[in-house]
C-alpha cells in the first residue's frame, strides 16, 4: 500500500484495507518506508473503516507534508497523476483524467458503501490504495481506493479507478 504524509509530526494517512487486509480487523505491526528508504515502526493514530481511511503515526523528526487541493473544485476531463507502489513497484506515477464525479461503490468484505469517488482513468493497481491522486500543481484531491473488477473472473478493469475525495 502508499500513504501520504499529513503533517510535519509525522501523520501518514492510507486506506484502511491497506492495514487490515482482510478489510475487517487491523493486522500488526506497521511499518512506514519513506522516499529516502528509511523505514519506521508505525502506530495506528485514528480510523474509519466505512470511509476506508487510516491514519499512522511515525516519529521521524520533522517531515513535509504534502499539499491538499479542494476535491468540490474538480471537473470531468481535469488531467491527474495516481502516486503510489503499484505492485510493489515503488514510487510509481501514472496519468489520467477524472472521467466522472460522485459515484458510489460498495467495497470490501463485508461490503461498506464509498460514496462521492472520483473515478478516474488514471490507472489503479493493488499497491496504490492509499496512495494520492494530485493535480498537475501537485496537489491531493483523492486517495486511490480501488479499481473496477470484470463480472467475469473479478480482474482489474484497465482505465476505470476511484479514489475518495480529498474534502
């Protein structure tokens, strides 16, 4: 999974499945490996399954947090990069456009209802959950959550990707 840094004191926000797993219980120890490849022991700071947010805590002295964009300003065909470890692939950028705003989806096992996605064709892979969805300024407006699965077989659909708005 990817998160993002929050705050200097070290808040890292990510997905909740991303902890759990099996997207019912939190499955310790966490651990945070920074750009610099420095890792740390994280502590669960905060979560909200339904909304399938998660915030870590790491002491590493002062970190930067990155920037947040109003999500309620997006439009359709607005150009975005998905940032995360896309199948392990570590620091990984891909570009889209928001194809669509508002739609719901239910996620998980047992499923909980994500209300309000940016879905996006900016490409999701498992490893970007909880990773940012910015603007071209470098701004978050979404966390990568999820992406469409066929009827048949339940793989990947390629170009079609949610991510829960940054308001």
């Amino acid at each position: 999974g990817s998160g993002e840094i929050i705050d200097a004191r070290g808040y890292i926000v990510t997905n909740y499945h991303v902890l759990s797993g099996d997207g019912q219980a939190l499955q310790p120890p966490f651990h945070v490996t920074l750009s610099n490849g420095r890792s740390y022991p994280a502590a669960v700071a905060g979560t909200d399954s339904a909304d399938d947010l998660a915030v870590l805590k790491i002491t590493a002295g002062t970190l930067k947090p990155i920037a947040f964009g109003d999500s309620s300003r997006l439009h359709v065909g607005q150009f975005v990069l998905a940032i995360g470890n896309p199948l392990g692939y570590q620091q990984t950028v891909t570009f889209g456009i928001v194809s669509t705003l508002g739609r719901g989806l239910p996620e998980g096992q047992p499923a909980a209802f994500l209300p309000n996605l940016i879905q996006t064709s900016a490409p999701i892979n498992p490893g970007n959950s909880g990773g940012a969805l910015v603007t071209t300024a470098g701004e978050v407006i979404g966390i990568p959550t999820l992406a469409a699965a066929g009827a048949q077989g339940g793989t990947a659909v390629q170009g079609i990707g949610f991510a829960i708005p940054s308001n």
